[in-house]
C-alpha cells in the first residue's frame, strides 16, 4: 500500500485515491460494466444450460416412446399377418371341403338322373314350363 499511495497518513491516501478515481472514472465505470456484464451472461448461460439439458431429457423421452410404438406397431401388423394367414388357410379348407362335397352330390345327381324316366318332365315343372313330349309321335 505504501507504494501505491506514498504515505501512511490516511487523509492524505483518501485524497490521492479520490484524485486518482477523478481522472481514471471512465476505466473504473468500464471494470464495473465489465463484471456486471460477465456475471449477465454466466447466469444466462447457466439457465440456458438448465434448458438445453432439459430440452435434450425431453427428446431422449420421445425417442424411448417412439421406439416403443414402432415395436408395438410392428407386433401388431405381425399378429395381423399371421391371423390373416391362418384364415386364408381355414378359408381354403372350407372350400376344398365344400368343392368335395359338391363333386359328389353331383355325381350322385347324375347317377339318380341316368335311370329316371320323368327327368325332362321334372325339369320341366320345376322352371314352370309346359313339358311336350316328343318321342311318343
């Protein structure tokens, strides 16, 4: 202190300090800007951190549940996949059963048909027209 100031006496360094903040206020002023500034942009800085940590949680969050969904639907369309598959399957047996069933009633139709007499006449009563028989002329 005895450098800066010179003298010991405390008058006399309340005087030099003063003489020396009149010339020198503009640095003075600036330092004061300077650490008010610094300490704005660290605590905007620590709040945009707090957001951008914030707003990262957030994402990771939605990638979880976007992966889940994506699984979920994938399992979904396989279920359908398969439901479908053994439907056609039981839908093609059906068929195959009832195209069994029809092959036979109609070789059975046509066996009975062979030795029936009045098969024309049948027919004919059936569709509603008049049966004319034309082998007796």
């Amino acid at each position: 202190m005895l450098l800066f100031f010179g003298s010991t006496d405390p008058q006399i360094k309340m005087k030099k300090a003063f003489d020396w903040l009149k010339r020198r206020w503009k640095a003075l002023i600036a330092f004061v800007v300077l650490v008010i500034s610094s300490f704005v942009f660290y605590l905007k800085g620590k709040g945009q951190k707090d957001v951008l940590d914030q707003a990262n949680k957030s994402h990771a969050e939605e990638n979880k549940a976007n992966e889940n969904a994506l699984r979920d639907l994938e399992d979904g369309l396989n279920d359908i996949r398969e439901k479908e598959r053994k439907d056609i399957e039981d839908l093609n047996k059906a068929h195959d059963e009832a195209v069994a069933e029809l092959e036979e009633r109609k070789k059975e139709l046509i066996d009975k048909s062979k030795d029936d007499e009045d098969l024309a006449k049948k027919i004919a009563d059936k569709l509603g027209v008049e049966f004319v028989d034309t082998s007796k002329k």
